[in-house]
C-alpha cells in the first residue's frame, strides 16, 4: 500500500479494494473498465486510490 504523504497517492491492489469498499474483486475491475474508478499500477498489478474508491463508494450509497 502506498502513503499518502505530501500529496501522495494510498493506493492497494485489487483484492483490497474490494475488501475496502465491501464489493468482489470482479466489481472493481468493471468500475474500472467503465471508467468509474482509475485503473492505477503497471500492466501486471493493478492498484486504486484508496480516496477515489471511498467517494465512489459514498456516491452510490447516497453519501456526499
């Protein structure tokens, strides 16, 4: 997991994505390919912004 650290990114693989915003992995990967979630990383290890999947979480449970 990355720091986020003077304006540093926190972000995680797949699997803890899920975990974090309480979905499957294969969830995450079609918000990514959808565009609603950025697909971060290299080609072999995707990784997301802690921050940007808690807002999209938010949103779809009506939050903020």
């Amino acid at each position: 997991m990355t720091e986020r650290a003077n304006g540093r990114r926190r972000s995680v693989p797949t699997e803890l994505a899920a975990l974090a915003a309480g979905v499957s992995e294969s969830t995450i990967r079609k918000w990514a390919s959808r565009g609603k979630l950025t697909r971060l990383g290299t080609p072999h290890r995707a990784e997301y912004d802690l921050d940007e999947l808690y807002r999209l979480v938010a949103r779809r449970e009506g939050g903020t």
